[in-house]
C-alpha cells in the first residue's frame, strides 16, 4: 500500500482494505486497488493513475473487475 507519506504491507485482504476506504477507492484488480481521483486516462484493459510524485503509472484491470471499473469511472 502506498500513501503520499509511506509504504506499508497490511496482513490484510484488499477487501478488507476495500471496506475500510471511502467510495473514491476502485478495485481494478485483485491486487490493486486505486483512488479513483488520480485516473488520467480509462482503456479497454488498463488505467492510467498518476501516484504523489506525479509520474504516470499504467495498471491493468482485471477481467473480473473491468465492467464495475468501467461504469464507476464513468459516473464521475
């Protein structure tokens, strides 16, 4: 896990990390989750965020989770 001030390994399941986080947060795939505030760019299989030192990361959405990711980009 990555915030703007660490990294960190918590010993628990991104669902459970999921339910902790407020609706900004998006599970993409089963080992990412992302703030849905720093998407630049939605593709047919991946997003494109930027993290806390502004560089571009590209990460792939999960077959399972494209069409939940896809429709809640869209709402914002």
């Amino acid at each position: 896990m990555t915030t703007f001030h660490e990294v960190f390994s918590p010993y628990l399941t991104t669902t459970e990390v999921l339910k902790q986080l407020d609706t900004s947060f998006i599970q993409i795939h089963r080992s990412y989750i992302i703030n849905s505030r720093y998407v630049i760019n939605l593709g047919n299989n991946n997003v494109t965020v930027t993290d806390s030192h502004e560089e571009i990361i590209n990460l792939p959405i999960g077959r399972t989770f494209q069409q939940s990711v896809k429709q809640k980009l869209r709402r914002l």
